[in-house]
C-alpha cells in the first residue's frame, strides 16, 4: 500500500492528516491518539501498514 492510499482510507474513516518534520501524523478529534505515517517513495511494508491500521481501529 502506498503512503497515498493508506492517508485516503485513514480520511475516509475521520483521520486528518498534519505534516510533521519526519512522518506526517493521522489524529482524529475527540481522541488523544496520534499515528505517525512514514514517508515511502515506494509501497510501506505490510507490518507497517497493519500496524497503523490496528492503531486507527480499523482492523
């Protein structure tokens, strides 16, 4: 899955996206959770993308 992919389906599910200096941070309003999202020119390995998914609750 690309970085592209991966912040459309976070923002399909209330993510907001926000720049950070080395990973760009998915935060969803009324939560305290912050989820860092590497910056991959290619696809984010699959343990990656599981892990963040899992931490988004939607998986």
């Amino acid at each position: 899955m690309t970085k592209r992919e991966l912040e459309k389906l976070l923002k399909q599910n209330g993510w907001e996206i926000i720049s950070g200096a080395r990973h760009d941070m998915a935060v969803k309003e009324g939560t305290n959770v912050k989820i860092p999202i590497p910056r991959h020119k290619s696809d984010i390995p699959v343990g990656t993308v599981n892990s963040i998914l899992k931490d988004a609750g939607l998986k």
